[in-house]
C-alpha cells in the first residue's frame, strides 16, 4: 500500500486540494480547455463568443492563476493569458498514485480470500 | 482524467467469505496492512497504525459509512496520508465504497473511491467556496487538449 515512489511525491494535501478545487466551475473548467490549445489569449479574445462578461472571465482567469493552472504576461496593453500543464500533471500523478495503492492493496485482498 | 477511481476484481472466494475480509477489522487489517483498534461500526470512526514497514508512524483513519451484509461496504477518508507534515483533516474525505456481486467462479468486487473533486471546508475564498463540482465530464477534452500543449 504504502510503498516508496520512484517518482517524487505527489502534490501535497492542501495544495492538492487547491487545485482541484479551482477546477471545480464549469467556467473556470471552459477556460482551461480553451488555452488547452497552447495559444495564448487576451481577455478580449476569451469572452469573444462566451455570455460572460470580461470582468467574469477576468475573476476566474485570476482563480486559474492563483492555483497555477495558466500564467499571465504582458504584452503592450494587452494581458495574456497561457495554460501551465504542470497542475493538471500533478493531479493526474495524484490519481494516478492513489490508484497503484488501491491496485497493491486489492492483490493482497485477492491473495487473502483465496488462500 | 478520471475523477473517480475504479477497480473490478474477479475474487475465487464466496461472497461471504469475502464480505468478511473486509469487515472484520482484524482481516481488514491483515491485507490492508493497519493494526485496528476495534471492530468497523457503521457511522462510528474507525483508527490504527499502519503496519507497513516504514509507514509506522501513520495513523490510519475512516468514518464507517454502509455495512450493507454482503453487498456494500464503505467508508470515508483521505486516502493514503502518508506525509505527517501535511494536516489532511481540512481536506473533504473521499468516499471508499466496496461492492460485492455473486459469480459463477466467487465474486466480483467493485472498489470506487470518488470526491477527489470535492472543495475543502476551510477554504476562504468565496470563488472556491462557490464551486459545485462539474468538472468530471469535461476533464476528458481537456487531458487531449493538455497533451498537445505539453
């Protein structure tokens, strides 16, 4: 169950729980998905086609940031906005390590019963 | 990515017997490796000490949920805290559930653990307060959209 990784250890609690947290809006969820192109975008362009308003996309765009999910710059007068892969990694490293415990675990559960 | 994690096992075992390597806490204890200090009590907090080698100090920790007989165990937690800097208790537990169904050869058990979306009580601010989960369906597109941007 508990064994030592070879990769380093996954995103700890309280972080990890941020990160999964800023995901959990739909908007927010819409964003990510449209800079998961790896173009970066204004705010302009992301409420171009979008019912939000710029200051809606500009509230949640500084939620992604906060939690790491996209980097801002600058650019002239213009902000962009690009998406960092590396949180959605980490949680993916997450699930993906709860899930070999789980596996680990079941094998010895499998091994107990049919002794 | 999935947001619930899944496992179908096929166990050569009767479903009884099986039922009771999960709930007796004392065969609980043996596969899953934690020294229990008593029996699982449906809505009552279950703790002992993992007995992994070098995972000693980690106290292991759930709040029984459903003892359906042979049908459905489950339990809350936060899964596998094994850094004794970090302070799991304001994370939202994820929910455990282990179901049992009768085969031609035992038992298939179906382990979930789902939650991983779920938003800490403690957090302050009102955006993430507010969030109500959702991003399960969508998180699909966005891992091909991610592996492109990487």
């Amino acid at each position: 169950m508990l064994r030592k990784q070879a990769k380093p250890r996954p995103a700890r609690g309280p972080a990890r729980a941020l990160l999964f947290a800023a995901l959990g809006d739909e908007t927010r969820l819409a964003l990510v998905t449209r800079l998961g192109s790896g173009q970066a975008a204004s705010i302009t362009q992301l409420a171009a086609g979008s019912r939000l308003t710029r200051q809606a996309i500009t509230k949640h765009l500084r939620v992604l940031e906060q939690a790491g999910f996209v980097r801002c710059r600058r650019e002239g007068r213009e902000s962009l906005f690009a998406l960092d892969p590396g949180p959605i990694e980490q949680m993916q490293d997450y699930l993906g390590f709860v899930s070999r415990q789980w596996d680990e675990a079941l094998g010895r559960l499998k091994a107990f019963v049919e002794d | 990515m999935e947001n619930t994690i899944e496992k179908r096992i096929e166990l050569k075992a009767p479903v009884s017997r099986v039922w009771r390597a999960l709930t007796d806490y004392k065969e609980f204890g043996e596969w899953f490796r934690v020294k229990l200090e008593g029996p699982f009590i449906a809505g009552q907090t279950a703790r002992g000490q993992i007995t992994w080698p070098g995972y000693e100090h980690v106290v292991w920790q759930a709040v029984i949920q459903k003892m359906e007989p042979e049908r459905l165990f489950s339990f809350t937690w936060h899964p596998y805290t094994v850094d004794p800097g970090v302070d799991y208790s304001k994370e939202t537990p994820t929910l455990v559930e282990f179901r049992l169904e009768p085969t031609a050869t035992g038992t298939l058990l179906v382990l979930t653990e789902s939650g991983f979306d779920k938003i800490p009580v403690n957090r302050r601010d009102e955006a993430f307060r507010r969030n109500d989960g959702g991003w399960t369906q969508q998180m699909k597109n966005i891992e091909a959209h991610v592996a492109q941007a990487s």
